[in-house]
C-alpha cells in the first residue's frame, strides 16, 4: 500500500531540504514523493534532483513546461496525476515528525472501518515554529483559538479552518469527490476539508505531526498571524472588506448547495470575533 504525498514548490530552496529529510525519517516508509515546480528560478531543481538520486524510488518530479499556476492549481495537477489509495498534502517549508504518515493513516483507515465506501478525510494539529524550528506555540489550534469541531458546522468551518493541507490525509473515494477545484475555491485545502465535510467523514487526530513554520516567504502560513490578529475592532474598521469576504465566502458555499445564507455566515462571524476579543 502506497501513499502519495504531494509537493508543489516554488522557490523552495531555504528550506527543502529540511524537510526532505523529515519524509525520509518516517517511520512508515511506503510512500512516493509526487512533485510540481511552480516556476522556480532558485536551487529548488538542484535539491531536488540531489534527493533523486539517492533516493530514486520515492521521488516522482512531473515533468511539464514551467508554469506559474498559483498553489491551488498546482496541488490540482498533482491529485490528478496521483493513483494512491491514500493521498497526502505536503508544503516545502515545514518538518514533518516522524509518526506524522503512519498516526494519520491509521485513524482514515479505522475511519474507513466505520463507514466503508465514503469518502474520507482525517487531519492533525501542528506545532508552530519560527523559521528555525524553535516552538512558537506547542498547537496550532490553541495558537489561533480555532476548534477542530469546526469540520462540523459549514458556516465555522468555512471562516476557520482548523485542517492546513499540511495536516490532511485523504483516500481515493475523497479525491474523486473533490475534483475539479471550482473557481470560487479559495484555497485547495480549504475547498477539500468543505467537500469531504459535506459529503464525506471526517476525523482528527488530537496531536500534532509536524512543525509549521512561520516565516516572512510564507505564502499560505501567514494566515497563522492574520487569523490570530483578528479582532471585532478590526472587522468594524473594515467592514467593506469583511462583507467582500463573506460574500467570497458565501460563493464557495454555493458551490456546495445554493441553501446557505450570507446573514448566517455573517452572524458565526461575528460569534467568533466576540470570542477572540474576549
């Protein structure tokens, strides 16, 4: 049994290699590296092509013309091309630790047990680290003041989303479900976590599995500090912005049934912002 890990890069080289090394001290060891550069004009090939040569079985490295697709639309290009019964999600700055495959893999499979034949997603929770893997906060959700329960109500989940790509293990049946990404999809992960949520099962592991490092190049982990600087005040100073937000929001959600409301997403934001504040 294989599982395919997906690696999208773009001007990766700082930290690449770290993590690297972190996929092959796992201790499951039945997994393939699936590869997509965005563009890169760094190292990023160089360190690549170094972990190919030493470890020719566990590297796949698409080879397409160099395109600058954005995160979303290369991590589509690589579920896609993945045939893995189980498929995870890999950002080129973090640090997996080792039990990160085998933890996760095992609660989708006792997921599966349960309600066989359904699409199935399971995620963990990070420990956030500064750009040299010195601990910031020992949880991710505890940090941000976000509940895994969210995955259980649509309208929470889609203003916080406690699952990062990072995290999220998927099986077969949820890739199918997921794809293509519709164009009001914010994000890849965001848009999986909401479909498997609707009409799959979801669980998660309450642990955390891999480093998440913040730095100033981060593309998507700097949602980490925007989300922990968001205030009722703030919203009230921007309520334009908010209301751009909820509608982008409320878009996605459509994707999924037209039956969701804008006021009742704007009133679980509010709910969340009166707890932040607090």
């Amino acid at each position: 049994m294989i599982v395919d890990i997906l690696l999208s890069t773009y001007n990766s080289g700082d930290y690449l290699k770290e993590l690297l090394e972190s996929l092959i001290a796992q201790s499951f060891t039945d997994w393939r590296l699936l590869v997509r550069d965005d563009g890169s004009v760094d190292n990023t090939f160089l360190i690549l092509n170094n972990f190919r040569v030493k470890n020719s079985s566990k590297i796949t490295i698409i080879d397409e013309p160099k395109q600058n697709l954005g995160p979303k639309r290369s991590f589509e290009k690589l579920l896609e091309y993945s045939s893995a019964e189980y498929i995870m999600f890999c950002d080129h700055d973090d640090y997996w630790l080792p039990d990160k495959i085998l933890d996760t893999l095992t609660l989708i499979r006792e997921l599966e047990k349960q309600y066989p034949n359904k699409p199935a997603l399971v995620f963990s929770d990070l420990r956030v680290v500064d750009e040299y893997l010195q601990e910031i906060h020992s949880s991710f959700w505890k940090y941000l003041k976000i509940s895994p329960d969210n995955i259980f109500n649509t309208y929470k989940l889609l203003i916080n989303n406690p699952a990062p790509g990072c995290t999220v293990i998927i099986n077969k049946k949820a890739k199918e479900l997921v794809l293509p990404f519709p164009e009001q999809a914010r994000m890849h992960d965001w848009w999986i976590v909401l479909k498997v949520a609707e009409s799959g099962v979801i669980n998660y592991l309450n642990k955390t599995t891999i480093l998440y490092r913040q730095h100033k190049k981060n593309e998507i982990g700097t949602e980490a500090e925007a989300i922990k600087h968001t205030s009722l005040l703030s919203h009230i100073a921007n309520i334009s912005h908010t209301i751009k937000r909820n509608k982008e929001s409320l878009e996605m959600m459509k994707c999924l049934s037209k039956d969701y409301s804008l006021l009742k997403l704007f009133y679980y934001k509010l709910r969340i912002s009166l707890s932040k504040f607090r």
